[in-house]
C-alpha cells in the first residue's frame, strides 16, 4: 500500500513529522565532520549530510548551510579564516560525531572527546580517527534567495586516505574504510556493497567490475 | 598508513583516476531517478547522486547538475515544462537505474525496461517500482559561476510512500524500503542500520530510540 501526502497535507501536519519526512526524502546522505578554527585559535567540529561533488577539475566541493541552525559557527569560521575540513565518520565514533551538534560553548573536539590533527601546516584541524581527511580553501559562496540557504563551494587543497580503502583507479572502498552513512535526521548505517557496474552504453549489457 | 595527494597531485593525476577519487570524497551519496516529459510526450528517466534537502516549510528539494553531462535531457525538460519527480532507487532494479545513464535517443523507461507510472494527474512519470516517489514543480535555477553546475529547486508537490517504510514520527525506514545508496560513479550499496539517536545537547548522554 501507498501513503499520499499532497503539499497541504505536509503542510498541515506536525512540524517535526514534517520535519522528519522531508529529511529522510532524498535517500541515503553523505556524513562529513566539517573542522574549522576561528582566528582566536577555537577549534569547531559539526556533523554535515549535505556535502557534494562539484568539480574534479579543478577539485571543487559543495556544501549546504540552512539558515539559522547551530552549524552557524562553522560558516563563521569559514568566511573568517577562509579554511575548513571534511572528514568522514566511522561505527568507532559515530556517536561522538553525532554529539557535537549539540550547542557547545568552547570546542567540540574536547567536548565529545576526538583529537584534533594538523596535518601539512594547513590551518583548519582534522579529525584524527578520521579515514579520510580533506582539505579545502573558501572558494565562493552563494545564499539562496528561496530560503536563505547559503551554499559554500570550496577548493580540495590536500586530501589523505587510509591506504587500505584507496583502490589503484582513484575509487574508495568506503565498506572497507568503515565510512558511515546517514537517513533523516538522526539515523546511521553502514553500506552493505551490492556490485561496481560497468560504464553504460545504448545496447550494451552490463557487467560487474 | 595514510596516501597523501596536494592539490598539484591530483591535478597531475590520471584524470580518470581524478575522476573516481574526487566524485568518492563525499561518502555515500543518495540515489535518486529523476523522470521528466518532454512537451512532445517523450518520457526520460536519468540517475542522480546529488540530490538534497533545502527547506523543509515549504518543502523544498534541490539537485545539481553537472556541466555537459547526459543529464541535460532532464534539465531541458525540466526548465521547458516545470515539473520532475524523484523515485528511489531498489536492489530489485538498481542494474536497470544505472543503465538509464547510457546515451538513448527515446525513453530511457522503455530501453532499460522501467514501467513508467502516473499519479494524480501529475504531469512527470514516476517509476512504478520505486517504494518512494516524490513529484515536484520547479522553483528557481542557480548557475554557479564556478564552473557552470546547475542548481535546480523543486518545490515538493506530493509524496508517494510504501507503507511499510514510514514510521510513525514522520521519518522512513530506508532498510525496509531496500533503498540503494551509491558511492563513487558506479558502485550500489545497500544501509545496514547501526541505530538511531536522540537529540544531541551538552552534559547528556545519548540514547538509542
């Protein structure tokens, strides 16, 4: 059976039903703890599932900031200091990287207890248990003028993997680096591999890779 | 041990290996097909990858695309004819929803074996397999200056849902649903749920609910 919800019906149902239901819409979404540090040297850590793929040339990444929520002092930091970092999430520390979205006052890295690493003197600190680090410098920012969204693209500046999930053509192996996905709000999940497929092409099958 | 690529490293990379390494940065990405009609009646269905969450009063949705890529049909029909939908992708079909992305010259739902399916007189066909449907109007199209990617805003018109994945607060079960999640360009995982967790705030311990 099929549940309908025309767009009044959403409208008038609870906020947090609403909320929950348009979260969890899109499917499976990225995890990312995004380190930052303000120029009076406090660092800042704060889960995001709404990090993406902008370019590989040069490399260039998104990432979505609602309006008004905690994740305000990551784009302060951002626009301050122009440096930030993305690192993904593990079953080992999932729930740590869930806490620091709670409204700390000082550094989430010392609140929810995960070290922070310099890595390549670059400015932003990473996540030590982190498999894979990245790096990136404020590149341009736009705010959308639907509901003042505010969407920050940033250049890759150094990236770094645990070697046992980078694959020789540039792939990751995220089933193997452990790396943790996210549904609505608060959910997590590990990914369970079906298959690679091949490239597709008008009249030719498929096959696994 | 950790692998180390600066910027200058991956820009004197393999492009293809760029290519795998960049588009695998992210983490698990949510897998959406997206169908559209022309205004001459043909029907087109096309993978995505960066679809998102941009409101949820009023329920808003936003997806990227790539300069020059396949998926310029969908966008063409979208930005001629105002409407999309988004339908989540299965392990009962995600061979066929990859396929999709292969150059067809017709309907991508009749080459690759996909029932189209039309519901409340919407305008756009949904895929008559996926456990959830969402049918969309469009709302404001962005070009990042960056590199020419595409953002696209679709207000959420109505929600089509398998009963047996939409708990009672609002948010889906993607396991029960067998939702797929993608990684990489080519590579379909399924969600294994570690848990879910309470609302974050300072000086609690979290619980699973």
């Amino acid at each position: 059976m099929m549940r309908h919800f025309d767009k009044s019906g959403i409208l008038e149902a609870d906020s947090s039903f609403r909320r929950d239901l348009i979260n969890s819409l899109s499917g499976y979404k990225s995890l990312n703890l995004i380190g930052t540090k303000s120029k009076d040297g406090i660092t800042n850590l704060s889960p995001f599932s709404q990090v993406f793929h902008i370019g590989a040339t040069p490399p260039l990444v998104g990432i979505l900031f609602r309006p008004h929520s905690v994740e305000r002092h990551t784009l302060e930091n951002i626009m301050e200091t122009g440096y930030f970092t993305m690192n993904h999430v593990t079953e080992a520390f999932y729930q740590q990287a869930h806490q620091t979205a709670a409204r700390y006052e000082n550094s989430e890295f010392e609140a929810v207890g995960l070290d922070e690493e310099y890595l390549s003197d670059f400015f932003a600190p990473f996540v030590k248990l982190s498999p894979v680090k990245v790096a990136c410098s404020l590149k341009e920012k736009q705010t959308l003028q639907v509901n003042g969204t505010v969407l920050v693209i940033g250049a890759i500046e150094h990236v770094f993997i645990e070697e046992r999930g980078l694959r020789d053509d540039g792939s990751l192996d995220l089933n193997r680096l452990g790396t943790v996905t996210v549904s609505g709000l608060d959910e997590y999940h590990l990914g369970k591999k079906l298959a690679r497929l091949s490239y597709p092409k008008p009249d030719k099958a498929l096959r696994e890779i």
